[in-house]
C-alpha cells in the first residue's frame, strides 16, 4: 500500500511540473510560475492557460499597489507632523494658562492690527483699572461741581446737603484709590484682598452715579433743553449717543461742537454717519498719534487741531463736493483748509449718526480703542458752508449764532447709552 502511494505522489508531482512549464512567462530575466485551481475532469494545462493573467496587467496591477502604498505612507507623515504640532500648541496653551492675566498686553490701534478690543472696557490689570477708577472719580467731581454751582444760584438747602455728603463719599474713595496706588508694589499674596476692594470700590461708584444722576434729572427739569453736554468719561465699547433721525443728502456741509478732552494718545471719535455699503461716509477721528481726521467716503483728510489739553476748543469743519474743499476752523479762526476730499460725491441719506463711536458697521462695530473720551457740547450740523463770520459767532456765542438746519443740539434729538452722561453746560460761561 505504501509503495502504490508514493508511485501516485510521484506521478502528480510529474504532470504538474511539465503543466507549470507550459504556463511559464518570461519578465526579463526570471521566470515566473503561477498555479491556478481548475475543475477535476478539465485539462489541466489548457485551463490555466485560459485564465492566466497577461504580463503587462499584472506590472500595471503592482505599480497600483506599489502606488496606493506610498500614498497611505505620506498620508501617514502628514497626520504625524500635524500631531506633532497640536501638541506643541496643547503646551504652550498649558504653560500660558498658569501665567497671571496682569502680564496681558492691551490691543493694538485698529487699522494698523488686526486685534480689536470689542468686548468692553481696554484691559482690566490693576494698573489700568486704577486709571479708570481716576477718570470716573474726576467725571463725579465735574458733575458734583456743575451740581453745587446750580445749588448755590438756587439756594436750594436739599441740594446742598446731598452735595456735601456726595462729596465725602467721593473723598474717601479717593483715599482708597491712593492707598491701593501705595500697595501695587507690595507681593501677590495679596492680590484676592485688592481684587475684594476692587468689587467694593467699584459698587460704590455705580451707587454714586446713581444718585448723582437722580440728582441732575431735578436740574434738567430747570433747564433749556439745548444748554447741556455729553460726558464720555472711559474708553470704552458700549458708551454713546445716537441721534434720532438720519442726515439728509448734501451736496455741502459745515459740522461744528464743542470739546473738551486730555485723552492720549488720541482723543477718539466726536462722531460717525455711516451709511449701507459705506462705514466711513462721515466720520471725524483722532486715533493713536495721528492727527484729528475727517473722512468722507472713505478718504481722509488730515486736520490742524490740537485740542487735547483738558480745555473746551469749539471746532468747525466746512466742506463742499465741488473740488472737494475743506477748511478747519478753532476756536472761530481758520487753522487750514485743502482740497480734492471725496469730490463730486455726495454725502448720502439714510444713514446712522453716532456720537462718541466709530462704526465698523451700520449702527454698530465699536471698537474701545477709538471712543472719543471726554466732553461734547453743542454739536450742530448746517447743510451749507459757513462763512468765517458765521463760525466766529458760534465760538464766542454771539447772539447771531444759529443752530444747524440738519441737526440741532436738543436733547429730544438723541439717546444715550451705556453710562454716557448729560448735565447743563453754558457755552462760553464755564470754559477753561
């Protein structure tokens, strides 16, 4: 039995050797044997001939494959390098979480950096927030002055008593200001302790705005509705006026206030008319250490003011659409004048005008680091030039002054918004 088993192996072996040599295929230089299964009762050596693949399928099937390889090889770096930067930002996230925020550095100015700060106030470090809690103590300071002067024409003994004890609470928040100045050198250790004092300081302010204000609204009932300004007294997001109603057409324009502001570097933006498609149609800017702008669709215009000392300066600016001709007016005498600004191009209707911000879009899109900060007063429109004559009896409030025919400076022409101010102001009476 053993004997008739290996005669049978070794006959199979035979016939498939010479079957394979029939299927044989030259490559070059090697030879290459495939073995394929076929049906028991077919021919072995003409069956696989039938299904044998030709040599230039199979090359062009292995160049895929070889192909498809590296492909999925330089996939697999790619996905390796991105990894390998992810984790290298996981850990500088980590590393710069446990930094203390004081280190943070404010905004840059908007037009020269893409950062803008428009969630709110600039920074909030200690250093920074000790200068906004100055400012608010120097705006209560003013209005608590304009109040008591008011008292004293008036002799109003309910005013005066409210005053003195106003007063009092705004000097112990001064010593508290000083005396968290003296501590800013001292260690860390007691940084929950400043930040507890922050809160307290901070809540006494808003109940002093509070009061004041309840204070000024029984003034405002005595006096003319035209005979008040705007204080504006952090730069902030979220603090300005809107004028009620839109600008109409103009072909010219003569746009004159009164302002008073220290605010450096630049005092920010006394007002922007914006229109659809057009943030810039009229906007009047000082941002950074530029100097004071005035935009019209978009092209500036470069002005000689110097108005940021803290004292009142009444600013007018005349332009007309022929040839584009300006001419800066301050303090009622010309300080220059210029051309081709925006010419032939009309001021368009149907716009927004805003006091104290600079729109980046229609009614909106304030940016803290170009709010105007400190006082505007008797902002007047005219849909015309105005003669130097004119402008003259503006700034010295000449009985000839006439208030703008586009807009005129009335309380019932505008809302007020986040924090921004109003109390009386006699142009000419209370300057400098």
């Amino acid at each position: 039995m053993e004997l008739h088993l290996k005669g049978l192996s070794w006959r199979l072996f035979l016939i498939s050797y010479l079957c394979l040599g029939c299927l044989s295929q030259d490559f070059g230089e090697q030879k290459q044997f495939i073995c394929t299964s076929v049906p028991k009762d077919m021919d072995i050596c003409s069956a696989t001939l039938q299904t044998s693949v030709p040599g230039e399928d199979l090359t062009t099937t292995v160049m895929q494959l070889r192909e498809t390889v590296l492909q999925q090889k330089e996939t697999i770096m790619n996905q390796k390098d991105t990894i390998r930067e992810l984790t290298s930002k996981l850990t500088r996230c980590e590393g710069q979480g446990g930094t203390d925020s004081s280190d943070s550095r404010g905004g840059a100015r908007r037009k020269e950096s893409g950062a803008k700060n428009t969630m709110g106030d600039v920074s909030r470090g200690p250093s920074d927030t000790l200068t906004q809690l100055s400012q608010t103590l120097q705006s209560l300071k003013q209005r608590l002055e304009n109040l008591e002067q008011f008292s004293r024409n008036n002799n109003s003994a309910q005013a005066s008593s409210l005053k003195e004890l106003l007063q009092s609470k705004i000097d112990d928040l001064e010593r508290q200001v000083l005396s968290r100045v003296s501590g800013l050198g001292e260690a860390r250790t007691g940084l929950r302790n400043d930040t507890e004092q922050q809160g307290r300081v901070e809540s006494t302010l808003t109940t002093l705005h509070q009061r004041i204000s309840d204070l000024e609204k029984g003034v405002k009932e005595n006096r003319p509705l035209d005979k008040f300004q705007l204080t504006f007294p952090l730069r902030t997001n979220y603090m300005y006026a809107k004028v009620r109603k839109s600008l109409p057409e103009m072909y010219a324009f003569s746009v004159c206030m009164w302002l008073m502001s220290s605010a450096s570097p630049g005092v920010g933006t006394p007002f922007s008319y914006a229109v659809p498609g057009q943030a810039n149609e009229l906007v009047l800017i000082e941002w950074g250490n530029n100097p004071m702008e005035l935009l019209i669709n978009d092209k500036v215009a470069k002005l000689p003011f110097l108005i940021n000392d803290g004292k009142w300066h009444h600013i007018c600016v005349t332009w007309t659409t022929r040839d584009g001709v300006w001419e800066a007016f301050q303090d009622g005498e010309s300080r220059g004048t210029g051309e081709n600004l925006a010419p032939y191009h009309p001021i368009k209707p149907q716009g927004v005008l805003i006091l104290g911000q600079e729109q980046d879009t229609l009614g909106g899109g304030f940016d803290a680091t170009q709010a105007f900060v400190g006082d505007l007063a008797n902002f007047n429109i005219w849909d015309r030039k105005l003669s130097a004559g004119e402008i003259y009896h503006l700034a010295t409030c000449s009985s000839k002054a006439q208030p703008g025919n586009v807009f005129s400076w009335l309380e019932t022409h505008m809302d007020v918004y986040g924090g921004a101010s109003k109390w009386t102001f006699q142009p000419c009476r209370q300057l400098n």
